[in-house]
C-alpha cells in the first residue's frame, strides 16, 4: 500500500510539464492529467502556502478510512462547536443534541464546507484535535505530501498550516480513487438523513454562479481565509479525458476568481489541444519475419487503444516505434516466449512499453529449412552412411569370428 501511495506522488514530479503561460489571478496552480500522469500546467505549484479548507479534502480521507460504517448514528456535543462563531468558521448548519450519520457528517464536511461536521469527526474518531491531526500528517507522508503540514482540521490560517498546490493534486487524486469521496464531492445538494435540512455545495454554487457553459466541471473543494484567498480544488472530464486542477490565492470579492481562474486554464486546454487514438487496439504495429518456418511472418497486434491529450494539429508522424529484442524468430521458438519489448512514442515522450510474446506456434518448413542449410544437410547424410559403413563392418566381423 506505502510503494502505491508513495507512486501517486512520484508521478508529479516525473513527467514534463508543457510551457504554458497563462493570464490568471491565482497566484499558485496546477492542472494535472490523471490518465497520463503528468500535469499539463503549473504556476508556483511547489511554493509553501496555506490552502483554507481545502485542508478538509484529507479530513474526510482520514475520517472516511476510519470509520466502520457510514450509517452508524451519533450525536453531536457543544465541543462539536467549540470557537466556530469565533473563528468565523463556514458551518453544515448542525446543532447540539443533533443524531446523524457519519455520512451525514461527510457531507456537511465537504459540501458546505462545514467546521462543525469536521470537528464532530475528529472527535468521535480520534477523540480530539491532537490525535486526529496526527493521523492527517502520518497519511500526508504516507502519499509523499513532503511539503505539507497540518495543525488543524478545518483549514483555519494557522502558523504551520501549510502545502503546496503540487501537494494538494496528490491528495485530492487520492480521495478520488475512493468511490464515496468522489460521490460526495460530485454532488450538488444532500438531504440530511433526519430530514432536517438540507446542504448545498460550495462548488456547484461557486460555479453556476458564473452563468457560464462549466459542466466538463464535476465536482471538487473550495476554501477562502485571508491567507489563502481564494482556494479551488476541481476535477474535470474534457473530451473523455479525465482531469484534476488546484489553485490558491485568487483575490477574494464577489466573483468567485478562483472558478474564473478554473475556466481560462480549462478552456485552454479544450481550446488547443484534442483526445486522439494514437493506435487502435488490434492493429498491427509490428511484424517480425521467421527462419525455415512454414509462417513467413508474424504480426503483433495493440491489445488495446492507446488514447492521447495532444496539441491540436499533431502530426501522425509524431508516433514511433522502437522494438529492442529478436530480429528473426527460429522455427523451434516456443510459444510464450519472449521476443523482446515495443516502446511507443510520442514525439520524444515514452507512452508505452510492450512485452512481445510469441502467440503463434510455428512449424518446420523443410524445403527452407534445406536451402538455408545445405551444409547441414550434406553433413547429415554423410553420417548417416558413415553409420551405416561401420555398422556394416561391424557386421561382417562378427560373421567370420562365428565361421
């Protein structure tokens, strides 16, 4: 589990970055392509900032992985709601005394954002603050989260709150490989099980606010504090392809920035750049000839499409191949046997690595097998009669010593 975690944070350090400038007003950012995994854009994506409740994305992670069942009731305490009114702290709108689920809980956590729920959470599973903030920093350094460091669960402005947008797209792409996570944070409003109220998201709001065309957004995190600003962690699907993008500090003000800042840098890419099938799955990408085998030839075929986000006006040419292994295939090759490895390129970007498997069972072709090795042959035959002249002779001795 460490070695997969610890590889979701390798991949966004490994792969080039695409030399994009972009006008925006956040001052910190990253848009990462999760089927390919490489980021695409970054501004000041390694710089130490706070990141508001966008800190809550790794509450609900520690919450979720530590909870046995999500319909199990609670009840909520005055310490549920400890210096919230103080601190100015966003709220699900829960009250004392209140019976809810744990995915009541979840919900008001991250979509409205709500301080309550998150201190609710830390309490019934850690028993406070200290020991639940603990398990936030073990599992930022278990996802190689080097750069990040919690103090609290809400996402307060706090000396030594601090991350790094880089730091955040591991996270929340973590969180989107829990089903529940991703369900909660695509959804736009949930009815309390006790049928109280009912919560709305953050996101879904902040960006219909805009009246724009923005449904390639599906879901994600905001945050505001006075350090932070304006906070959006959003993950998209553009063209079947799948997305995720962090920015922080976005000047605060009546329009939500951080969502304009989402459109220009997803718009870019819907803009200039297209999904294409580089090969198609089946289609032979490379033929290898025999040696004194009945098949001349044997084609290999894509087990599968090989799809990628490119520039728009891309040249097929940009696509090679490069095949290290065995040139020709002996007729005796066993089938299962390894040729070789096919890698794939896009321009000077590696996009797969094949194993080349023989599949095909050759046969002997023996009239080839003759022409290629006559040498062979005429050896053959003179030992063959070799044997048979000292077989004869052995023969014939054996008579005159019985006569």
């Amino acid at each position: 589990m460490k070695q997969l975690v610890l590889f979701l944070a390798l991949i966004l350090f490994i792969f080039p970055v695409a030399a994009v400038e972009l006008d925006i007003y956040s001052e910190n950012a990253i848009l990462y392509n999760i089927d390919e995994d490489k980021i695409l854009y970054e501004k000041n994506s390694s710089e130490i900032v706070a990141i508001a409740s966008l800190t809550k994305i790794m509450t609900g992670i520690v919450a979720i992985e530590n909870i046995s069942s999500l319909d199990e009731e609670v009840t909520l305490i005055n310490s549920d709601f400890a210096t919230l009114v103080e601190n100015n702290a966003s709220v699900a709108g829960f009250r004392v005394g209140q019976k809810l689920t744990y995915r009541d809980l979840l919900y008001g956590l991250l979509l409205p954002s709500g301080a309550d729920a998150a201190q609710a959470l830390t309490r019934l599973i850690a028993g406070g603050r200290d020991n639940f903030v603990k398990l936030m920093n073990e599992k930022a350094l278990d996802l190689g989260m080097e750069a990040t460091h919690f103090t609290n669960e809400t996402g307060l402005d706090e000396e030594g709150q601090t991350s790094t947008v880089k730091d955040v797209a591991i996270m929340l792409k973590y969180a989107l490989a829990n089903p529940t996570l991703k369900e909660i944070m695509m959804t736009p409003s949930y009815r309390l099980s006790d049928g109280s109220r009912t919560v709305y998201s953050t996101v879904y709001n902040s960006v219909h606010s805009l009246n724009q065309d923005l449904d390639y957004i599906l879901g994600g995190k905001t945050g505001t504090t006075s350090k932070a600003g304006r906070c959006l962690a959003s993950f998209a699907e553009i063209d079947g392809v799948d997305f995720l993008l962090v920015t922080v500090r976005a000047p605060q003000g009546k329009t939500p920035l951080n969502v304009v800042d989402a459109q220009t840098i997803y718009n870019y890419f819907i803009t200039n750049y297209i999904n294409v099938s580089l090969i198609s799955q089946d289609e032979v990408f490379l033929s290898l000839p025999t040696e004194d085998a009945t098949l001349k030839e044997v084609s290999f075929k894509a087990p599968e499409e090989i799809k990628k986000f490119v520039p728009k006006g891309y040249n097929q040419e940009d696509v090679k191949f490069s095949y290290e292994g065995i040139d020709t295939i002996p007729f005796n090759m066993k089938t299962g046997s390894k040729l070789g490895t096919l890698s794939i390129y896009f321009q000077d970007e590696k996009i797969k690595d094949y194993a080349i498997i023989l599949d095909t069972a050759l046969t002997l072709d023996i009239g080839a097998f003759v022409m290629h090795h006559p040498g062979i042959i005429i050896g053959s035959i003179v030992l063959f009669l070799i044997v048979i002249l000292v077989i004869i002779r052995f023969a014939t001795r054996r008579k005159r010593k019985k006569m």
